[in-house]
C-alpha cells in the first residue's frame, strides 16, 4: 500500500476510475451499434490534435477536444450525406489527421516533449488539471446518456424504424460519434492513440457476454475496466513494463478468459439439460 | 382530394445509380383498403415502402401520405420491416422493442398509457407471455409477431408490412391473416411479398410491381398480368385448401 503514498500514484488510480467510466458508457454503445472502426478512425485523427497543441504552445489535450469533436462530425456527415462509403471516410480522416499532427509537429521549434505519451499513454505522468478535464468530459458524457438513452439504444437497434416514429436519428448518430470524441481524448493520457480503441471496446464486449440489459452492460463494463486497467497498472509497475501496453494486454487476456467462462457457462448448462431429461 | 384517400403516388421514378427501380408508378390506396403487392426480388416492393415512408425520395413523381409528404404523414403509419435486417443478439428485450412504437420525442419518458398499449399489443399479438424475454431466444415467427407488436402499438391509420409471411410457418399464417382482417376495420393494409402463395383469401387486391407496376385492381383479374410481372408461367391453385388464393367458386 506505500505506493498510495505517491501523488503520480492516486493520480493514475483516480485516472484508471475516470477512464473507464467514459469507455464503459461510450464503449457500449460501440459494440453494440458495431462503431469500433469509426472510433478507431476519430482516435487516430484526434493526434492532428495533439500536434496542434503543441504547435501553439497550449496543453494538448485541450486543443484535442475541439479537433476530435471535428474529426467526428466530419466523418458522420461526410459518410451520410455524400456517396463516399463510411469505411472510406473512416480510412481518409485517420490518416489526414496523423498526418497533420506529423507536419505540426515538425513545424514547431524545438522537439515535442512527452509525444510519446500521447501515443502510447502513460498513466503514471497524469497532472492533476488532466485529471479535472476528465472529470468534466465524463460530466458531459453522463448527462447526455442519461438525455437521450431512450433514443441511442432505440437507434442502435433499428435506424429506420426510428426514423419513421420521429427520432432524429441524423443528429443523435452526430452527437453519439462527438461523445466517442470525448472519451476518446480521455482516454489518450491513460493508453494513448494508438491503444484507445482496445480500452473502449474490450470492457463492453467482456460485458456483453453476461447481460443483455443496456444499463447493466454499462455499469458492468465500467466495473470490469476499471478492475482491469488498476491491475494492469499494478503488474506494469512490479515488472517494470509500459503500463498502456500492459493494461492492454491484461484486457486482452481478460477478454478470452470471459470467452472461456462463457463456454463453461453453456457447457454446464446443456448438462443440466441432459441431467433433468435422464431424471425424467 | 377525396378525404377516404390514404396514400397517393403519381408518376414515382426511382433510380439507384441511375439504375431503374421504379418507373411511373402510380397508385392510390384508400381507407380500409387490403392491398397485396407481389413482384419478383428486386422488383422494387420494399423501395416503394420506403418511399411512402420518406426514408427514401423519388427522383420525379408527386407523393402524398395522409395529404401531406411522407415525413409529416408517417407518424400515422404502423410499419413492419423486413425481420431478417435485425441483430439478434442486440441487448434488447421483448417489451422495449415493442414499446419503440410509441415514441412521442426527445427526451419524453414513456407514460403509464404507453406501456398499457404496448402490453395490449402484445396481448393482440398472443406474444405476452415473452413480454421479458430477450429477443435472441425467439423464433422467426415470434420475433416477426414481436415487430407487428410494435407496428400497432401507435395505433396507426395505415399499415405496411415488408414480407410478413416469410418464417411464420402455415398453421401461424392463418391466425396471422385473421389478425390482420380484424385490425383492417380499423386502418388500411399494404403488404409486399414476392411468395405468391401468401395472398390468401382475405386479400381483397393485389398490385403487381416489377419496376413498373402492371396491375392493380381484385385479386382475380390479376392472373394474367402476374406473368408479365414475373416474367415466367405462374399457377394459381384455384381449388383445394392448402394453399387456396382465389375464393371458392360461387354454384
């Protein structure tokens, strides 16, 4: 428990419990709407965010907000009102948005310290101002799930349907992709870029397994990430290891066993099954 | 406009790619009417839906639903998309599928009325005692009985049904069509479907479309002009029970 002594260390576990509260959410609509590949797309887009940060010299996670939520919004428009197919759009915007992040990078003077944070996460170097953004940014998220859940899962299920009671589906598909956008720049300081889209979706699809209640999915994914992400956490500072990666891989592992479970689960109940029959 | 007309298309196009789907479709279903359309797949049924609905718009042509255009009208339709579109495994149960139909806006919760007329429909649809059940653990013809929950719920004046028959076996079909004739007193019904062999009786007429539609008028008439719309000999099985589309003939 001495580690609790250090402030770098209740920062990341209060970071740990923040994340996941946003991915729990966020992420399970994600799975279960199948937008794993747009959020990938609006993460990595998010660096040219980052490199604009730096770039005028302010924190990047700030100048990361405003750009992802662009990012997002251009992605959902250009997908829906033009012919260019969603997967193309995806695929152009996160390149372009890497791209710009590299050319903003090198323009501005000097070198870019703590870039490799933002591109792999390090959880042991959150300050407490990011730790305040998130808390806003998970504020925002919670408010407008609990606005307009009723009309996310509905959508999620049945777009056209929806569309003919009168959802507006447009605007709420707009505003889902702009809450990815925020989880996704809370998520950068934990894992980084590049790891974010394991963070949002492997809680969710552990989750997924056991309930098909939407808000038990949630609360169980947040529960299950945060479990995970503080034990990744711990095993990366006992074997010295890159805690993002780390956290990864323990969701990862976490994941297959889920799917291990699963099948004990069904197996046991076949028996079961069979066992009642035979006694009858 | 006469006031007893629901629907009115004039002249519809509609291409996909500058491929013809529709072509000068006209057609205007009344007040209580029971409209069959069949046509082979691909023939453009289920974007004739769509259109009446607003979900897609005509490239030329004039439409009016309830007097209006679609996107206003609508909210008086009660609709049935084709099952096969859905996720089963999506976290979803019986009762809130149902209960979607009932949507009034952003942000309104659900009253104590909506959730009696959800359970009635439910009840209508003799599905009440799946009303917690997860929608993965029902058959086809339960999970299509589910949807039509959903498309009465809102108590509609217009219903369009996208392959209703398909996975309800026969013995269903029967209790299927007399609930459709009991709500037919209360709304119109338009169903599409390219299974000849689901007009039954009860249809009063049939529309035959294959981008453009050849027929519309009593069900009998339509024997001819079927073949022209499939391209290809149809049967009709005029006597025997089974599978019976014509009435019985009258001694």
């Amino acid at each position: 428990m001495e580690i609790l002594h250090y402030e770098f260390m209740r920062n990341a576990l209060a970071a740990a419990v923040l994340v996941n509260i946003a991915c729990g959410i966020v992420g399970t609509y994600v799975v279960i709407k199948r937008m794993v590949f747009i959020s990938g797309g609006i993460s990595h887009a998010t660096f040219g965010g980052i490199g604009l940060g730096y770039f005028l010299g302010i924190n990047p996670i700030l100048a990361a907000i405003p750009f992802s939520i662009l990012c997002a919004l251009g992605i959902g428009i250009i997908s829906k009102r033009t012919k260019v197919s969603e997967d193309t759009a995806i695929g152009i915007f996160w390149a372009v948005g890497m791209a710009l992040g590299i050319i903003f990078i090198n323009l501005t003077p000097g070198y870019a310290p703590n870039l490799f944070s933002y591109l792999f996460g390090n959880i042991l170097t959150i300050p407490s101002f990011d730790l305040i953004i998130m808390l806003i940014l998970d504020a925002v998220i919670i408010i407008t799930v609990v606005l307009f859940h009723k009309e996310f899962s509905a959508m999620s299920f049945d777009e056209e349907f929806t569309t003919v009671v009168g959802v507006p589906n447009r605007i709420l598909y707009l505003l889902l992709l702009c809450m990815i956008a925020l989880s996704v720049v809370v998520m950068i300081r934990i894992v980084g870029i590049i790891l974010v889209i394991a963070l949002l979706t492997i809680p969710a699809a552990i989750s997924r397994q056991f309930t098909y209640n939407i808000t038990k999915l949630m609360f169980l994914s947040i529960f299950v990430g945060a479990v995970l992400t503080v034990g990744g956490l711990w095993l990366s500072y006992i074997l010295n290891l890159a805690s993002g990666a780390t956290i990864i891989l323990l969701l990862g592992a976490g994941f297959f066993i889920s799917l291990f479970l699963k099948y004990l689960i069904s197996l046991r109940r076949r028996r079961s099954v069979k066992t009642m029959k035979s006694n009858y | 406009m006469k006031d007893n007309i629901v629907v009115d298309l004039k002249k519809v196009f509609f291409y996909y790619d500058r491929i013809p789907v529709l072509e000068d479709v006209s057609i205007s279903i009344e007040q209580n009417d029971f409209l069959a359309i069949i046509g082979p797949n691909g023939g453009g049924k289920t974007t004739l839906l769509k259109i009446i609905l607003g979900l897609l718009k005509p490239d030329r042509g004039e439409i009016k639903v309830f007097g209006m255009i679609p996107d206003e009208g609508r909210r008086l339709i009660g609709y049935l998309p084709q099952y096969t579109l859905y996720d089963l495994n999506f976290p979803i149960n019986v009762f809130d599928v149902v209960i979607m139909g009932r949507y009034k806006g952003l942000a309104k919760r659900y009253k104590k009325e909506d959730k009696e007329a959800a359970v009635e429909a439910l009840r209508t649809v003799k599905m009440l005692e799946f009303k917690d059940r997860h929608i993965s653990m029902l058959s086809g013809g339960q999970m299509q009985r589910v949807l039509m929950a959903r498309a009465i719920v809102r108590e509609p004046k217009l219903l369009l049904l996208d392959e209703p028959m398909a996975s309800v076996d026969p013995e269903m079909q029967k209790s299927f069509y007399e609930l459709l004739l009991k709500l037919n007193r209360e709304m119109a019904i338009v169903f599409v479907t390219h299974d000849i062999g689901a007009i039954s009786v009860y249809v009063e007429e049939v529309a035959c479309l294959n981008r453009k539609l050849f027929y519309h008028g009593s069900k009998e008439g339509s024997l001819g002009k079927l073949e022209e719309a499939y391209r290809c000999p149809i049967e009709f099985i005029a006597h025997g029970t089974p599978h019976r589309v014509l009435r019985r003939h009258k001694k």
